[in-house]
C-alpha cells in the first residue's frame, strides 16, 4: 500500500462507532447482497446489522487495537 494512502475505519450507521467486524452470511437476502459487492458487518459497539461496499483504503476493527504500537516495557 502506497504511503500516502490514508486508511480509514468503517463506522456504523447507527451510532457512529468504529468497532466494526465482519457479520457471517445467513440466508438469502445476505448471498444476494454478497452477490452485489456488499459484505454484512456488524459493530460491537451498539449491535446494529449493515451492508457496505468496502473501499480497499476502509479497515474494520478498533482503532486503538488495530493499529501498530510500541510494546510497554
């Protein structure tokens, strides 16, 4: 990934959290929209459900987790 590329989160609809993970597949309406591009998510935060195109620059995840830091010693 280029440098200057600038990584975002995927934030919920709902209530605008950042903690969003992948949701597993059920049923036909999740397949039909698999089909489209759309990938079920699901945030942690508030449980709400959603479908979303993800941008290669969009990372799922807590920010505060995912993100690279120097260990406490």
């Amino acid at each position: 990934m280029a440098e200057n590329t600038v990584l975002k989160y995927v934030q919920c609809p709902s209530c605008h959290g950042c903690d969003v993970r992948r949701s597993y597949p059920k049923g036909l309406i999740d397949r039909v929209m698999i089909r489209s591009g759309k990938s079920p998510l699901r945030c942690r935060g508030c449980e709400y459900r959603f479908y979303r195109k993800l941008a290669p620059n969009e990372r799922l995840g807590r920010p505060d987790l995912s993100e690279e830091k120097d260990p406490v010693l």
